[in-house]
C-alpha cells in the first residue's frame, strides 16, 4: 500500500470526526509525502489551507493516522505545490473506491461484479436470483426483492446484475439509486415544479436497482411517488430490484399496498457468512488489491474478528495492509493480531462465570433472582436460556454446576437449554447478535 492509499484511508477514518463538506474542502486537497518513521508531513496547496490544517483539525488528524497505523505520528503541515490533477488520478487503481457513473449515469461501481463476489451457502440463493435476472428473464422474478443485514453483499449484488445486463444488453436503461436519492431527487423536483421530469425520468428505466428501501419508512409523499413508479415499470414488465435491512413485513411506517407489492416477485435474502466464506472473501478481496495475504492471515482474520459484517472486514484487511507496508512487515499472523489489536476477542481472558451471569442480566435487564426463581415466561426464561448456553460453552462447566447455579435445576433441564439455544444459532441472527455482544463486552 503506497502512502497516497494510506492518506485515502486517513481521510475515511476522519469521517468519524468530521463533516463530509470539511473533508472535502479541507483535508482532501492536502497530499501526503513519504512517510519516515513516525514522522508524517502533509503539503497544503497554499498557507489558508496550512493553516486551517493547524488550527482546526491536527489533532483529529493525529489521531486517525494513530488508529489507521497504530502509530503516535507527528505530522508537520508545510505548504507546497498544488495536488496531482484529477485527470492524472483517475487512472491510478484505487481499492474498494466506487467509481461511479459509468455508461450513461446508471450510477453504477463496475469493480462490484458477479466475478468479484464469493458465492457461498449464506448467499447463493440471492446470487443465483440476481444471476436469472441478468440473463433478462425478467417478469419471473419480478420485483426481485433482497434483505440482509448490513454488510452482507446486497449493494454489490444489485451492482453486479445491472453490470451485467449493460455487457450484454448496452442499450437498456439501467439505473442504481439508493432511496434516499430517489427521496432528495423527489424533493428537488416539487420545489422547483419539475414532478413530471422526475417522473418520466423513472418510469422509462428497464431495469431499477433501488438500494435500502426500508429509509423510505415514514416518508410518506416519497413512498407514494415510488409506489406510482413501481407500478408504472412493473405494468411495462421492467425489472425492478430493491434491497432492504428488514422483510417487507418488518418494514415500520409504510403502506401495506406498497409492502405487499415487494411480495409479487421473490424475497431473497443473504445470511451471515461462515468462517470458510469469510476467508475466501478475504483472499479474493486480497487479489483485487494486488496484496500478498496468506491464507493462515485470511484464516486468522476470518476467525477471530469480531464482525459478522464484510464490509468490517474489508476494512480490516485495508488497515493491515496500510499497516505492514508503514511498518515495513509481511503479512503475517503476528502483524495482524498487532494492526487488528482491536478488533481481534481475546479468547484467553480469563472470564468468572458471575462476570458471564452478571453480562446477561445486564443486557436483558433482568435480575440474578429471576434467574434462578421458578419463573418460566419468556423474559426470564430466555436469558436464563442464553446464560446456561454460555456457561456450558464459553466456560466449560458441566450441566449438574450450572444446573446448581440456577436454583438447583437438574441437569436435563439444563441440557434441553443448552441444546435450544445451540440448535437456533445458526439460523437465529437475534441469537448471534447477542452472543457476540456478549462476548465482545466479556472477552475484549
Ligand atoms: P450491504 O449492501 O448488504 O450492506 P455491501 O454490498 O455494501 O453490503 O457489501 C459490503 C462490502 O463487502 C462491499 O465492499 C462488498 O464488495 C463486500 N462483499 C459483500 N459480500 C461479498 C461477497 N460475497 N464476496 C465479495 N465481496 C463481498
Ligand atoms: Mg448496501
């Protein structure tokens, strides 16, 4: 990773800190020279900017370069020479960026292909959806409908179909739109009396990639303009795709028409990667990157972070890589659990069942008696459920022990407990949630 990429990665840990707009006109015209042990120096264009840099954002600065590279860094502002042109940037690769607006302002990222995705037990059943739609079978899976949790490839899949058709069909409309956009394009249209625009601008597409759908939730005025557009290409027998965090169902705050309508097509959607997926993600994203990831560091990754989310991960990845080539180191276990310090759980902290027991009630806010009383509605049963699951896993202590705990309950009633949890894990994402809050609170 060269220092140009490194300063990309400081910017976006910025964003934690600071406004998009100050970034933008602030920090992002600033260029980074070569870094010297800890010793960082930023050029600004002329001495305004130097000293805004100074006065108003050297500590967060610092900081960003201190979480980005582990380093307490010492960064000199100096004034310099203007930034590269543009034109000479945009043929430097550069990682995981969107490079929106190709072909026709469909609004798509062409590095999120079918090619660049791992296909896996968590996700194949949306892949292969998004993959029949590509081939322009359109009215079968009409309207195509994903919902994941965050991270999880809904964005980079509705990309990669849309990406798809315009190889093999060049001339189709496609457009990629999150609803927020749709929401702000709305807005702007009835504020300047531009509606029938707007209007006609959405209702001639083939195919529509509509992003988060579950931000129109209470936005009533843009929810009814969307279901007139969803209507209007649905009747032509265009093809629409819509991804949301929720089921329809799940959506709060908006109109049952509309909702039901997301049910006429297929609901995909894409579960939480196993540890395998995450590696081979790893690798694969690794590749893209031109970065040299042995599998044991994928593996290592994949196993121990604390993320079900692979956006998470890709992030990971970018700040080890940022990390060795600072430090000068391969790509190793060691450098990892160094870069990742943070993120990595500590499974060999030492953990006393009553920190366990006490995480628990804290989290459902239920109190120890509970627990251990006769108690058996759904409030308290649950976390006693969740607390045993730990005990017996996380702690290895026998089922007669944390039968004892809770108020002398027999070992099979334990077992049964134990065994409930376990066998809703995999399917249940409440359940993960909760177990990796847990550990995160207990273990890290
Ligand atoms: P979502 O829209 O569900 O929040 P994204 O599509 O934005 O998630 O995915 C987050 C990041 O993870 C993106 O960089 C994407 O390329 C990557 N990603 C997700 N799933 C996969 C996968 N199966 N293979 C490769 N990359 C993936
Ligand atoms: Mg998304």
């Amino acid at each position: 990773m060269d220092e140009s990429s490194i300063w990309e990665e400081v910017l976006k840990n910025l964003q934690k800190e600071l406004g998009e707009s100050e970034i933008k006109t602030w920090l992002e015209p600033l260029t980074i020279g070569e870094l010297r042990g800890d010793m960082i120096t930023l050029t600004a264009p002329n001495k305004f900017y130097k000293k805004w840099a100074d006065d108003k954002f050297l500590v967060y600065i610092k900081k960003a370069f201190n979480e980005t590279l582990g380093i307490d860094a010492d960064v000199t502002v100096v004034v310099g020479g203007v930034k590269r042109t543009s034109a000479s940037e945009g043929t430097k690769k550069q990682s995981g960026a969107p490079v929106y607006g190709h072909k026709n302002g469909s609004g798509l990222n062409k590095d999120y292909t079918f090619e660049n995705f791992v296909v896996g037990g968590s996700n194949e059943f949306s892949y292969s959806a998004c993959e029949a739609v590509s081939e322009g079978q359109f009215m079968q899976y009409n309207p195509l409908f994903i919902y994941s949790g965050s991270g999880l490839g809904k964005t980079h899949l509705m990309h990669a179909v849309g990406n798809r058709i315009l190889e093999k069909f060049p001339k189709m409309k496609v457009l990629y739109i999150t609803s927020e956009t749709f929401a702000n394009d709305m807005i702007n249209s009835l504020r300047t009396r531009k509606m029938e625009e707007f209007q006609n601008r959405y209702r001639t597409i083939d195919v529509l990639l509509f992003d988060d759908v579950q931000f129109l939730s209470g936005k009533q005025r843009t929810t009814e303009e969307f279901f007139n557009t969803f209507n209007a290409l649905y009747d032509n027998q265009k093809q629409i795709i819509i991804t949301s965090d929720k089921t329809p169902a799940e959506i709060p705050d908006m109109e049952e028409r509309l909702k039901s309508r997301f049910s006429w097509g297929l609901i995909a959607d894409i579960q939480a990667p196993s540890t395998e997926e995450k590696t081979a993600i790893l690798m694969k994203r690794a590749e893209f990157m031109g970065l040299k990831l042995p599998g044991e560091v994928a593996l290592f990754i994949a196993e121990n972070m604390m993320t079900q989310n692979i956006r998470e991960l890709m992030g990971a990845l970018v700040r080890l890589s940022a990390f060795g080539s600072f430090h000068k180191r391969s790509m190793t276990i060691d450098l990892a659990k160094e870069a990742l310090e943070k993120f990595i759980a500590k499974k060999d902290k030492v953990v006393s069942s009553e920190e366990i027991i006490n995480a628990v009630c804290k989290y459902f806010g239920v109190k120890l008696a509970d627990l251990r009383s006769k108690k058996r509605t759904k409030s308290i049963s649950f976390p006693r459920q969740i607390s045993m699951y730990m005990l017996r896993e996380k702690q290895n202590m026998s089922l007669q022990e944390i039968g004892s705990i809770f108020g002398g309950r027999d070992h099979s009633t334990v077992l049964h407990a134990v065994n409930s949890i376990a066998s809703k894990y995999d399917e249940n994402k409440e359940i993960q949630l909760i177990i990796s809050t847990l550990e995160k609170d207990l273990y890290s």
